[in-house]
C-alpha cells in the first residue's frame, strides 16, 4: 500500500463500535456529542497548505498547488479522538467564511444551516506512515499507532467544493 492510500467506498476492517461512529451519515459531531462527554473542537491551524496528492483530482488542480486548509482536533472529556482536515480552494467565496469559525463545530453547519447543500458520498481509508494526514493524527496521538482510520466526504454549495477528511484516534473507542 502507498503511503497515499486508496479511498474507497468500503470501511477497512474495525470493531463493530468503532465501525457505527466512521460510517454514521449525520453529524459526526451530534454523534460524539451523544457520548454523554464534554466535546470540544480545537483549531490546529488555518490558512494556505500544500494540496496532498490524493486531493488533486477532487480539485482538479496540480500537485504544486495550495488550498484554503482549516485542521482541528475533536476531544471528548479533554481526549482528541478525531482530527479533521477541511479543504477548498483558496479564493473561495463560499467556503472561506464558513470555514474561518473558530473553535465552533463545522458539522452543526453542514448538518444543519445549509439546507441547499450537496452531500457526496463517503470513503474511507486506512492511512499509513507517510500520509500527511497520518503526521496530523499521530501529533495528537499519545499511543503512537502504526495505522489511522479515515473518512472523507465532499460537500458542494453554490457550485463550490468542499473536502472534509476526518481521521479517527485510538482514544475514539474507549469513550464510545
């Protein structure tokens, strides 16, 4: 496997817990919210990056470009358990100014103020050493794990396009 895994529209092998959390088709957030743990959303970084190799065709763009990027760390009870990458193009006018929203929770707005939005499907993959994603997950990562569960969508609204990828931590489970 590459280090720029594969997406696709089967869940690499999990538990059975861990599977109801990646593969649920509402709010990532209302669902970790539902855990009964204080939740909380940290903003890592924001502003221009570097597109990722598996990016490019989402946008159409080269491997040279930058995006529009906003990372976060999801915590339950003070734990990350997911860390998330939200992408768009870097003039946007659609997804900037939704994106530039602090420590408030994306999901709430895609799963809730939008009505005109276009959801697309998921996919998922198993990331690996070498993945930029990766890097982001095992920085927030205390057990240090070899592999990363993940899950990405694109949202269309006004004919702009979204990426959210989100890469779920160990600590996920044990506070499901």
């Amino acid at each position: 496997m590459t280090p720029f895994s594969d997406w696709s529209a089967q869940l690499p092998p999990t538990s059975p817990l861990l599977a109801e959390c990646i593969t649920v088709s509402g709010s990532l957030t209302n669902y970790l919210m539902a855990s009964g743990h204080d939740f909380a959303v940290s903003v890592l970084q924001q502003g221009s990056d570097a597109i990722h190799v598996d990016e490019t065709a989402l946008f159409e763009l080269t491997p040279d470009s930058q995006l529009h990027a906003r990372h976060v760390c999801l915590t339950l009870a003070g734990k990350p358990v997911v860390v998330a990458r939200s992408v768009c193009l870097s003039e946007c006018p659609v997804w900037r100014p939704i994106l530039e929203r602090g420590s408030r929770s994306l999901g709430l707005t895609l799963f809730g103020d939008l009505p005109q939005l276009r959801r697309g499907t998921l996919d998922f993959a198993e990331l690996h050493a070498g993945h930029p994603l990766f890097a982001l997950a095992q920085a927030h990562d205390p057990h240090g794990s070899s592999r990363y569960l993940a899950r990405r969508c694109r949202f269309e609204l006004d004919g702009q396009r979204l990426l959210v990828c989100e890469i779920f931590l160990p600590e996920l489970e044990q506070l499901l």
